[in-house]
C-alpha cells in the first residue's frame, strides 16, 4: 500500500461532503421554490483495488446530482389541473350569473313582474285617473329597463369571457416559448449522462402552468426535449413553437385558431375551454330563458291589450314592428314579423270617430291565416291608401323602413281595437310593449307619450277597467313551456336551474381541489424539501467532513514521521 | 411519509382558507338572518321561495283590491238604506193620503214632501264614491239620474249605461263591484214589447221590408201616432219601408223614445228613455201591422213617485193608491240591491280575512325554507370562532420551531 493512496481518500470524502452540504444548501434555498424538486447527490464506493491480500476500498465516490420525483405523479398532477381550471372558470361566471339576477329579493325580476301585475290591478280600479295610468308606465318602464339590464349585463359578460381568452391565448404561447427555451437549455446541458435538474424542474412547472389553462399531450423525446401537442398540433416540438391566435365569429366573439392555418384549436379542458363553455353554453341558455319570459309578457300583454279601447282614439299611428315583405301573410315568418306566430284567424275592428268623439264609421277587418292568407298588403288596401278609399277618412302605408302607418285624415280620429285575431300584436299596433326580446323589450311609444292610450277599457267608456284586470289575470295564466306553465313558474325553474348549475360547478371545483391537494401532497411527499431533514444533512455531512478531515491530518502526519524522522539516523 | 416543509405551510394555510371561509359562510347567514343569499345557497328551494314571494305580492295587491272594493260598498251600503227609508216615507206618505179623510189641502202639502223625497233619492242614486258615480255603468264621470221637464212633464232621465265592472279579488277570482243604476231605480222593461209581426223573413233585420210582414201582406200606409208623457210624435209609415226606416224614424222623433228589433227578430219594441212618463202608440190599423200598439208604464222608483206627485197635485185619491201599490214592488227592489251590496261586502270581508291568514301562512312557509335559523347560526359561527382560533394557534406552534433553531 502506498501512503499516498490515503490522501486520495481523503480527499474525496472530502469532496462528497462538502458536495452534499452544497446541495443540501441548494435545496434549503430553495424551499420554496414552487416546482422544485430536492436534489441528492448520490455517493457511491469509487472502484476498488486488487491487493495481493484482497480487494481494498479506495473511499468514495459522487456518482451524481439526482432530482428525486416521481415523473407519474407530475401527470396526474396536469390532468386533474385541467379540470380544475376548467371549473373554477365556469363556477366564476356562474356565480357572477347569479349576482345579477340578485334573487331572492326585492330588487329581482319575480318582485319587479308582481309589481307590474298590481299596477294593472289598481288601474282597474280607478281607470279615469291619470296618476293609475302614469304609475303603470312607470313601474312597466321599471321592469322593462331591468329586463334591459339583465339581458346587457349578461351579454356584456360573454364580452368579458373574451377577454379572459385572449389573455389565456397570451399566456399559452409565452409559455410555449418558455418551454421551447428550455428544451434548448436542457438539451445543451444534458450531453452524456448529465441531466438538468434544475432546467427540468423548471420545465415542468410551465407544464403544470399550462395544463391550468388548455389540455395537452407531453412526451419527453430522446434528447431530453419535450413534445407539447393540442388536438394533434404541436405547440411546442424541440426549440419550435406554434402559435396560438384567434379570429371572431358571426356574433362577435373570439375563437382561438393556429396562426399557420387558421383552423380552430381542439380544446377539451383547462381554463380555456370553462370560459368557452361559459361563453358558448351556459350563459346563452340563461339570456334564452329570459329573452322566452320577456316574449311571453310582450306577446301576451299586447294580445289582450289590442282588444282593447284607450281614453283617447288615435289620430295617427305607426306600427311598432316592421314589415320585409308587405306582400307576405302576416302569419309567415316571411312577412319578418317578430311575432308573426300569435297571429290566428279572427278579426279586429277600425272606428273612426269625428274631432267630437262621434262614432262616424265601424269597420271589420278580417284576418285569415295560412297559404293565400291576409297580407299587409290586403291591410292597406281595406284601409285605403288615401282617405277615399277603403275606410274613408283614413289612409294607411308602409314607410321606407318597413313600418305600417295608420292616418286620420284631419278632423277624424280613430280606435283600432277588438283583436280576435293577434294580428295587431303581431304588427304592433294598439300594443302596450314594443321591443322582440329581454335586450329590445319597452313600453310602446304611443303609451310613453300619452298615459291615455293604455286600452284599460273593455268598451270603450271611462270607467271601464275590465280590460286591465283581464291583462293583470295573465300573471297566472300558463303561457309559457307549451303552456304548461306560468311566467313566474318559467322564472323560478330557470333560477333553480341556475342555482344547481353554479352549485354542481362550484361542487366539481372543489372535488377537483382535494385531488389536486392530494396529489401535491404525494408529490411534496417524494419532491419536496423538509428544512429539517435538510439541516439533519448539514450535521451529517459536517461530521463527515470532519472526520475526513481529522483522517487526512493522521495521513499528514503519518507522512510526516515517514519522510522527516526516518531520513535522519 | 415525508413531510416537506412545504407541506406545513400549504396545509396551514389552506385549513385555515377552509374555516375562514366557513366562518364567512356564516357570517353572511348571521349578518343577512337569510339561509338563501343567491339560488346556488338552496338551488332545490329557490323555485318555491321565487313563488312563495310572488303569491305574497299578490295577496298584498288583493288585499288593497278588498279595501278599495270595500270602501265602494260601503258607499253604496249608506245609499241604498237611505233610499230604503225615503221610499218608506213615501209609502205611508201614499197610504196616509189616499185614505177619504185626505183632502186637497193635505194633499198639495203631502206632493212638496214628495217632490222633496224625489230629490233627495236622485241625489242618492248620483252618490260618489271617490270622483266615481257608483250608479253609472261604466260613465263614472256622468252624473247618472237627471230630473228634468220634458214638455212641461217631470221625468227622470238615466244618464248612464249598463256596464258591469269586475275587480278580481283572489287568484282567478272575479267579483262585481258596480249595480247598474238603471235596474235599481228606473226600469229598463218599460216598454211596448211588439207582438210578433209573422214576417217571411224570420228573423227580421234592419234591411227587411215591411213588404214581408203578416206573412207577406205587408203593412198598411199611414201614420202611427207615439205619446210618451206630454210628447207626441207622428210617424209616417210607407209600404215600402224597411224595418230600418221605421227604427230610425221613432228614434229621431225627439220624443225620448228608442225602438229596437226584439231579440228573437220577431218583432218590434220601443221603449221610453226616460221614467215617469206613460208610452203609448195609438191604435190603428197600420200600428196594428206593424205589432206596436199598447202603453207602457214604468214600474220603477222615480216612475212611481213622480206619479204619487202626480196623484196628489190633481188631488185624485185612485192615482195615489195606485201608487202606493206599486210602491212595496219598487221598495223590494231596493232591498234587493241593499241586500247585494250586504252580500258583496261580506264576501269582501271573508275574502280579506282569507288572504290575510293565507299571507301569513306563506309568510311562514318562505320562512321556514328562506330564513336561517338563528339559533343554530350563532351556535354554529361560535363553534367557527373556536375552530380557527385553535387553528391559528396550532399553527404557530407548529411553525415556529425547525431543528435549525436548535443547531447553534
């Protein structure tokens, strides 16, 4: 044995300590690195020698700086983050959603429809006093504006959902090029056996960040980059990205799309695809329902409303829906009335009245539905296009935007009213609400301008209010869902809908977070950096690099003996 | 297992999120005394707590339907009674002075307290409720009786028209508010209802010729003479007219009569518009034709005391006990409006005593599933309280101490 032989050992025992201390200091510091993986050095026996007396040890060797984690648990890890994402993004729109319909209370739409319904109760009672007819404007301008609101907060929402995609888009491709660079990084460094610890770390971390945000497919290559692809596109292969864009639909909104070819992305999960649900299907069904409950008030309130007589008889009047072909029946969609479906066979009646309220003539236009049936055009005619033809003292047009208008001639006034058939409901025209949905719905102008227009009278006299306690009476007639149901039942099924919706999802996000907290737990399990594990290594390796240390002074001095006291007999 | 620093951290930290947001949830509970704050707090509950609301509302609206609709009959209550004491006065004022020991003196003096009596029940049946006469059909703003001379007779006109109107006072429940003025004290069956004229025809129209009469004889050309009161009017009939010229002819005679086809379309009636009168159409042969001939007298209040005045003025004691006759039939009518109106009131009354034990019912029951409870809110957010303080204080002292404390 050669006395140097010692020094070598030494040496390296030296080494490997102070090496683990180093690392074991890498790992305190980074304790709370987010994504970090403790690293080990990992010591091995250096290769013996053969003696003639056997193999001796020669000490220690550092055989590498592992990363400890377990790759299996970093994919779980990703799929479950997908959906959580996914669900944190539609329970935030949800619960938004649910902010603005501010039910149950005062404030919401069931309160503010019962408030309406009761004006028409109490017009009914005094229907000569001006101040019941400016309370029912009022409160119907109350619920018709917040009609307006919940329909423009809703759609303004869809907007917001915009947003938040770009953004994410945004995020995508900075994090597509985060991990193209590393992949580059990784490879440089990983030439032979080495492997970048802390570049893969960090890899992986921006993988976890994106599986947040979109769903993906990763596989490591074999010069250690990794392969990102969505629906079959890679997003990142090697150091090369594809870059994520996104162009609008008919309606406005954004679709994200490949800069290369413009075609859609394929997206299944993440954050991405909980605000494209949120955008797409569930606040759509929400604006439907509305827009179906704020249809049923228009339609139904103008029906019977058209039946009947206001104080005042009206001197002109235009229709408040518009005609695309005048040629068409009345009761086809062609005719492009919005509500061309309440039309039925039936009739309604045209009274024109002298300036002294003198009943001058009675007319009954007939109103036949079907092939062949009454177009806006017969309409015209029976009335006359001047005020000799037709019904004399009245003349009726379609201006150039499509609206029907109805003219006395001066000194002649005239009631339009007695509909059996929904044929003024459906051009407007002695209605109470104009507008097609929850966005449009409105209190008719003519009413807006004068209170005395509201057809509270069933016959025509002052103190007649049977029309608005037949008009009040539909708040319990089953209009909607196949008339199976109420207005209000319609509105309370569509806010239990929405309270399970927001629950399930609010459910969902926080099944999805035990998960995740479960899995980051086994991940912290085997990955994770104990600050009082790490000290118990510096104490270890301390003594060791001390004992190495004391047996390197004993080969010091061995030596020492050999070299300067042998030489002097 | 290992555990990571790290995994102290994240683990305090989110039992900590977990109870403070509990401690929240409670506090929202405590702070709002609601249980359902949005529909996802309930989501099965929300439908029925929406409609509960909305039939609270409603029963609120009935209710103040009840009060204004009570208020109308009660209005109409003290009407119709007083009207019931005058018309007694009036009866025993009739039977006091048809009696022989009558004489003209008393009985000029009796005619200016029944002329009295008239005013006061025509300003009875012109009562008000609100700025409403309650006795005009649907011309609440028409004063619906008018005393009036129509050629130096006294008659009382009805201003108004039959229109009933209807408040609803329950869901799907409607009632009658008004009583037509007409049917309570003037009558609207004062009339010469035409015998059935046997025209080819059947039924007769306004555009039927009178060629088609008495099974296609025809009418005889002449006049008919109409009295109604002190009005007469003359009508000239051609063979060729129609029933529509006849119509017209009577109804612009200006004698306030109105002559219309019978509902069956079998004949004529006419009719006088105003009470007090007597309506005759003298017999001839053309009359005869056309079915018309007969007199009519109006059974009805002002009819039967404008004739007692009568009476009495021309001092003739048949006139009088005629009268008085006739009034015990006009004073049941009255009653019988009287007792509707009790009735309504009633039914008003049970009504509002329903709604009112049904609202708070339903007040109850949206209660019960809106409200929280608040005993168990308070026991619950103490136990909160006391689950994060502890938590709080676990973790520091998990916290604080590392083996690195101890290496010195």
């Amino acid at each position: 044995m050669s006395g140097f032989a010692g020094l070598s050992i030494a040496m390296r025992a030296l080494r490997a300590a102070q090496m683990s201390m180093e690392v074991s200091g890498h790992n305190i510091a980074n304790a709370n690195t987010p994504g970090y993986s403790r690293q080990r050095v990992e010591l091995v026996e250096s290769l013996p020698d053969l003696t003639p007396w056997g193999v001796k040890g020669t000490g220690v060797e550092i055989s590498r700086i592992a990363r400890v984690r377990e790759e299996y648990l970093d994919l779980q890890l990703r799929n479950e983050t997908k959906l959580l994402g996914q669900w944190e993004e539609i329970e935030k729109f949800l619960s938004r959603l649910e902010l603005y319909f501010n039910e149950p209370s005062d404030e919401g739409l069931n309160n503010l429809m019962s408030e309406f319904w009761a004006r028409w109760q109490d017009l009914s009672l005094t229907p000569e006093e001006q101040t019941s007819r400016s309370n029912l404007l009022q409160q119907s301008d109350v619920l018709a504006n917040a009609f307006n609101t919940l329909y423009d907060k809703m759609q303004d929402l869809r907007y917001d959902a915009d947003e938040a995609i770009k953004s994410y888009i945004q995020e995508i491709n900075s994090l597509a090029q985060n991990i193209a660079s590393l992949n580059k990084q990784i490879r440089f460094y990983e030439v032979g056996d080495a492997v970048a610890n802390d570049l893969r770390d960090q890899r992986d971390e921006m993988l976890r960040e994106l599986s947040e945000l979109i769903d993906f497919n990763s596989e490591e290559q074999p010069d250690g980059t990794i392969l990102v692809s969505i629906g079959g596109v890679n997003l990142v292969n090697k150091v090369f990205t594809e870059e994520m864009s996104y162009r609008f639909n008919e309606e406005g909104h954004i679709v994200p799309i490949w800069k290369t070819n413009n075609a859609p992305v394929e997206i299944k999960a993440g954050k991405l695809k909980g605000v494209l649900d949120a955008r797409d299907n569930k606040i759509p069904t929400y604006i439907s329902r509305i827009n179906e409950i704020a249809r049923a008030i228009i339609s139904e309130v103008n029906k019977q409303h058209s039946k009947g007589w206001g104080l005042e008889a009206f001197s002109s009047l235009r229709s408040a829906y518009s005609i695309s072909d005048t040629g068409e029946e009345i009761s086809s969609s062609d005719s492009g009335l919005t509500f061309y479906n309440v039309v039925n066979d039936g009739d309604f009646v045209i009274t024109v009245n002298d300036d002294s309220g003198n009943t001058v003539s009675t007319d009954t236009v007939n109103i036949v539905t079907g092939a062949g049936g009454t177009t806006t055009d017969d309409i015209v005619s029976t009335i006359g296009s001047d005020f000799t033809s037709g019904i004399s003292h009245l003349r009726a047009y379609v201006d150039s935007d499509g609206y029907l208008n109805i003219e006395a001639e001066a000194g002649y006034r005239f009631f339009i009213n007695q509909d059996t058939s929904g044929a003024l409901a459906a051009l407007g025209l002695n209605t109470f609400f104009k507008g097609e949905d929850a966005g449009t719905i409105a209190v008719n102008d003519p009413i807006v301008e004068n209170v005395k227009f509201i057809a509270a009278s069933s016959s025509g006299e002052i103190g007649d209010g049977n029309n608005a306690v037949e008009i009040a009476q539909l708040k319990d007639a089953t209009l909607m869902d196949n008339e199976s149901a109420t207005i209000y039942d319609y509105y309370a099924s569509t806010l239990g809908v929405l309270g399970v919706d927001k629950k399930e999802s609010e459910n969902l996000k926080k099944g999805q977070e035990v998960l995740i907290t479960h899995i980051k737990n086994s991940i912290e399990d085997v990955s994770g950096v104990s600050l009082d594990e790490e000290a118990m290594n510096l104490l270890k390796f301390q003594h060791s690099y001390q004992a190495a240390a004391r047996f390197l002074g004993v080969i010091d001095e061995m030596l020492d003996t050999l070299i300067n006291e042998v030489g002097r007999r | 297992m290992r555990i990571s620093t790290n995994m102290v951290y994240e683990k305090a930290y989110r039992n900590l999120t977990l109870a403070f947001d509990r401690f929240i949830r409670l506090q929202e509970k405590m702070a709002t005394g609601k249980r359902i704050n949005r529909p996802s707090d309930a989501p099965a509950d929300v439908p029925q707590d929406l409609l509960y609301r909305k039939e609270i509302k409603d029963s609120q609206e009935y209710q103040s339907i009840i009060n204004h609709a009570s208020s109308w009959m009660s209005v109409a209550d003290t009407s119709l009674s007083n009207v019931v004491q005058l018309l007694n006065n009036a009866k025993a004022i009739a039977l006091q002075q048809g009696s022989d020991s009558a004489d003209e003196q008393t009985r000029m003096s009796a005619a200016l307290q029944v002329d009295s009596l008239i005013s006061q029940i025509v300003q009875l049946a012109n009562t008000r409720h609100g700025n409403r006469y309650i006795f005009s059909g649907y011309k609440t703003r028409t004063q619906p009786f008018s005393r009036e001379l129509v050629a130096g007779k006294e008659v009382v006109r009805y201003n108004g028209d039959d229109g009933v109107m209807f408040i609803e006072i329950g869901k799907g429940v409607k009632m009658q508010l008004n009583q037509i003025g007409k049917d309570i004290f003037s009558n609207p069956d004062t009339e010469i209802q035409g015998a059935n004229v046997n025209s080819t025809s059947s039924p007769i129209t306004e555009s039927t010729p009178l060629s088609t009469f008495n099974g296609g004889s025809g009418v005889n050309a002449g006049t008919v003479t109409i009295h109604n009161g002190n009005q007469t009017a003359v009508i000239t009939v051609n063979a060729t007219d129609t029933v529509g010229d006849i119509l017209q002819a009577i109804n612009n005679a200006g004698i306030n009569v109105e002559a219309e086809i019978n509902q069956d379309g079998t004949g004529i009636n006419i009719r006088s518009l105003v009470s007090g009168t007597e309506l005759r159409v003298e017999d001839n042969q053309t009359a005869r034709d056309l079915g018309i001939v007969g007199v009519a007298e109006s059974e009805d209040i002002f009819g039967v005391l404008l004739r007692l005045k009568d009476g009495l003025e021309s001092n003739d004691s048949n006139k009088i006990l005629k009268a008085a006759n006739q009034i015990d039939s006009v004073l049941d009518k009255a009653l019988q409006a009287w007792v509707e109106v009790g009735t309504r009131a009633k039914r008003l009354e049970m009504t509002r005593t329903k709604l009112g034990s049904e609202t708070i019912n339903t007040t109850e029951l949206l209660s019960e599933i809106e409200d929280a409870d608040m005993a168990d809110v308070t026991v619950k957010l103490a136990k909160e309280q006391n689950i994060y303080q502890s938590l709080l204080k676990s973790i520091t002292t998990i916290i604080q101490p590392s083996l690195l404390d101890f290496l010195k």
